[in-house]
C-alpha cells in the first residue's frame, strides 16, 4: 500500500523536529548556566557527538529500506545528511569561538598539539563535498562520478570516529560503543549482508501469515 503523500510529509516535518532538538536543548542548557563551568566545551564535544549521531542515522537509512521497502526513508537521506553538514559546521564554529576565542592565529600551534582537529577537518571536507552535490542538478551533472564521490561518506565515517577516539582516550569504552555501531552500519552494507535484508523481510511475512 502506497504512503499518502501527507503522511510522508508529516514524517519529514518530524525529522527536521527531531534533529534540531538536540540543539535547541543543548543551547537551553546553556541560557540556564546549566552546562557546567565550561558551557562552550559543553557544546562543543555535543554538537560534535550529534555529528557522530547524525551520520549514523544517515547510513542506516539504506538498510532500514532494503529492510521494511519503506520509501519514507529513502526521502529523508538528504536531509538527515545535511544535517550531518549542519552538525559539523556547528562543531567547527564552537571550537573556532569558544577554543580559539576566533583568533585563528592559534590554529597552528593548536594543530601541533592536537592533530586530530586536522583529521576532523578531512572529515569536514568530506561532507562539505557530499553536501554541496546532493542536489538533483548535481546528480545530473556527475552522472556515475556521483555515487562515486558519495562514497566518501565510509571515509568521514572512520575519520570521524578517528577523531572522537583521539578527544576521548581517557573513556574507551564510550568510543567502543561508537565504534561498533559504525562497523554494525558497514557490515549492512556489505553486498552479501545487504542481499539477505529483503529476504529476512519476505521470511518474516512469510511466518505472519501463517497461522499461530
């Protein structure tokens, strides 16, 4: 049965909702001094961990509609990617405000002490570079190149999690959780684990058939 169209509009209403409430919270936080002593390192290790949360939720779309053939996710991959953008730009901005006090002249000595801010730039780039063609007019333009230069999305995957592994050394166990549900997401998308996704669908309306 096909999705009403205002059904599908009402769940893109609800992503957009879902994915700026953390950040209208976050910044809440804030405005009530209840981001302990360093709000703006508060918000900058959240946003940069929605970044993480966000991408997630981007790479879990393709599975999720191999799985239910629901087309409702497949309409919100640009969406939830640019809020991924969205999120990092945000990162970016709280370490360039709060960290630097926007001098850039730090930015090099920062980069010497901390060489993963250079890691979490790539990461950056790679989305910034997703973001700007995820347009139909793109699409057109690149042709096969497209799904080619979407694929970077694997690499600012693992640059990310290279990045929150070096800011959060001192808790492993924290970028464990991260990093598993990142290699759950890629072990989906391997061509023969993505290829059982439809079949445990049709197995599992298969067994609700049947009589209990």
């Amino acid at each position: 049965m096909a999705t009403p169209r205002s059904t599908l509009t009402l769940w893109r209403v609800a992503v957009f909702c879902i994915a700026l409430a953390p950040l209208l919270y976050w910044s809440y936080q804030v405005a009530l001094n209840a981001a302990g002593p360093e709000p703006g390192r508060y918000l900058l290790l959240n946003i940069g961990q929605g970044t993480l949360w966000m991408l997630f939720a981007t790479l879990s779309l393709t599975p999720l509609g191999k799985l239910t053939r629901w087309k409702g996710f497949a309409l919100i991959r640009r969406q939830l990617g640019l809020w991924t953008l969205a999120y990092a730009v945000a990162h970016l901005l709280c370490y360039a405000l709060f960290i630097l006090g926007l001098d850039l002249s730090r930015l090099g000595s920062e980069i010497v002490r901390r060489p993963y801010i250079i890691v979490g730039m790539l990461a950056l780039l790679g989305l910034v570079a997703m973001g700007v063609t995820s347009n139909r007019a793109s699409m057109r333009r690149l042709g096969k190149r497209w799904k080619t230069l979407h694929k970077l999305v694997y690499l600012v995957l693992a640059l990310g999690l290279l990045h929150f592994f070096w800011v959060v050394r001192a808790d492993l166990g924290e970028w464990s959780l991260y990093a598993a549900i990142g290699a759950g997401l890629m072990l989906l998308r391997l061509p023969p684990v993505a290829r059982q996704l439809p079949r445990l669908r049709q197995q599992v309306k298969r067994e609700r058939r049947q009589p209990g």
